[in-house]
C-alpha cells in the first residue's frame, strides 16, 4: 500500500470515527467544523442511497441537530481504495456498514460510497454518492464491530 493510500484510508477511517462519537455525543458540538466542515468544499453535495443530495451548509445544519441522539452507532469502514489518481483530484470508494443507526429503514446497513477528494492535503471533500448494498451482502455479516 502506497503512503497515498494509507493517507486516504487514514482521512475516510478519521472522518466516520469522528460521525459516531458525534452522534454518540462524545465530543463537543463545537467540533462540527473544525472535524468535519473544514474538510467540506463550499460547493460540496452528497447523495445518499434513497436519492436525496444535499448541499453542504444543508448537511451540516443536519448534522448540527443531530448531535448525541444515537449513543448505539457504530460505523466500520471497509475496502477502502482509490479508484482513479487525477492531477488535482482522487475518486476514492470504500464501504460504510452503519450499526445501530436511528435515520434508515432498517438498523443495521452497509452502502458503498464513492467521493471525490482533493489529492493535496489536507483532503477536501467535493461529492460523495452512496449506493446501497445488496441484502445478499449484507445479511451475511453479523455487524458486530
């Protein structure tokens, strides 16, 4: 694994750890931008698996409503990898299994993300998509990270 590599699965690790305890209510309200909005890039969108996209002063407003209303999250990201190396730029995917999350259908899920990422750091995220993972996948982990 390059040092790139390790940055980026360091970012994306870093990054979730910093979701749960947000979400855990382990770490100060604020934190948000400093950990998470100072990694956003002022045009930066994200669409979920549902479809919905947001925009980044919309994601953050929702995140800050969010703080400590979920002590059971968890998070274990997997497969991390960059997918294309640009000039300026790095597509990167990995997968997000979330367990005890409040804000889906079922508790526990799994979706892949792709995001874009400045390749200068620190990393600014530009767009992140998410797409679920299939049920054949998911029903066969025990989600016990």
């Amino acid at each position: 694994m390059t040092i790139l590599e390790n940055d980026v699965r360091a970012e994306v690790e870093e990054l979730h750890r910093f979701f749960v305890r947000w979400f855990n209510g382990t770490i100060e309200k604020e934190a948000l931008e400093a950990n998470f909005g100072a990694r956003l890039h002022s045009d930066m969108h994200i669409t979920f698996p549902d479809g919905n996209t947001l925009d980044r002063s919309t994601l953050l407003a929702g995140f800050a409503q969010a703080h400590s209303n979920n002590q059971a999250f968890r998070i274990d990201i997997r497969d991390v990898k960059i997918v294309h190396e640009g000039v300026d730029t790095l597509l990167v995917s990995y997968e997000e299994w979330q367990s005890g999350a409040k804000s889906s259908e079922k508790s526990n899920t799994a979706r892949i993300s792709t995001a874009l990422l400045s390749k200068q750091q620190p990393f600014v995220w530009f767009n992140i998509h998410e797409t679920w993972l299939p049920d054949a996948i998911t029903s066969a982990d025990p989600f016990s990270f």
